[in-house]
C-alpha cells in the first residue's frame, strides 16, 4: 500500500521503505530520511541535534538521534521497537499525518463556519443598497 499523505508520499525512497524494498535504517543519508524526520517532528517527536534545536530543517542523516526517537515513536505505537522504517512503522507514520491533517482542516472549517455566523444571538446580515448624499433614488 503507498503512503499518502502530504507529508510522506512524495518521497520515492519512502515508497520504497514502506513495501520494505529495503527499509530505512541506521546509517543512511537521504531525503528520505530526512522527509521521514519532518513527519516525526510534526506528529510530536522533536528532534534537536537533527534541526539545530530547530533553527534548520532536519539534517536527512540516520543517527543516534533519529534511531532514539523512532523507537520511541514506535513503542508509543504499539509497534515492534526495532528503529527499523518499514511498512508498519512508516504506514503508522503516514496514518498519524494525514489524521493531523484532516483534524487541522475540520478546525479551520469550524473556525470560518463560526467566524461567518456571528456572535450568538444575532441577526442574519442584511443586505442592503446605500444611496449617496444627496440622492433622491430610482
């Protein structure tokens, strides 16, 4: 199955990992890995040595860090805690995003729903034609 959030899905070496042909692990260095970084970073795993504490874009490298929290994000998930990506832990990955991504989208949706209805207790918007000083109308 291919990975298909926004996040995920554009990465050739990430549809790879997630049929497994081959999974990413320790020591590779591509965008994979660092797209796989940016999915970890946005579902709650912060990654400071990866990002400068934030300050770049993750660095793509396969460390000690990117090993560590992995296997965190793996334990947290009920998933083998090998710090291997593969079709499990990269489909709960891709999973996580795009639930993100729809709560984030029903929140904005609510938000401009509220937004045009008005306060509570108000009366419908009224439109009406404003005639200028001076102006004996049609």
């Amino acid at each position: 199955m291919a990975l298909i959030s926004k996040q995920l899905a554009p990465s050739p070496i990430l549809q790879k990992a997630a049929n497994n042909a081959p999974p990413i692990a320790f020591g590779a260095a591509n965008e994979g890995v660092a797209t796989m970084q940016r999915g970890l970073i946005e579902v709650g795993y912060p990654m400071p040595i990866s990002t400068g504490n934030g300050s770049r874009p993750p660095d793509g490298v396969y460390g000690q860090e990117t090993g560590k929290v992995l296997k965190r994000f793996q334990s947290d998930n009920a998933l083998v805690a090998d710090a291997i990506a593969g079709k499990q832990t990269l489909h709960r990955l891709d999973a996580l995003l795009l639930e993100q991504s729809n709560y984030n989208a029903a929140a904005e949706n609510a938000a401009i729903a509220a937004q045009s209805s008005g306060p509570a207790n108000s009366r419908p918007f009224a439109v009406t034609t404003a005639r200028r000083s001076g102006s004996k109308g049609s």
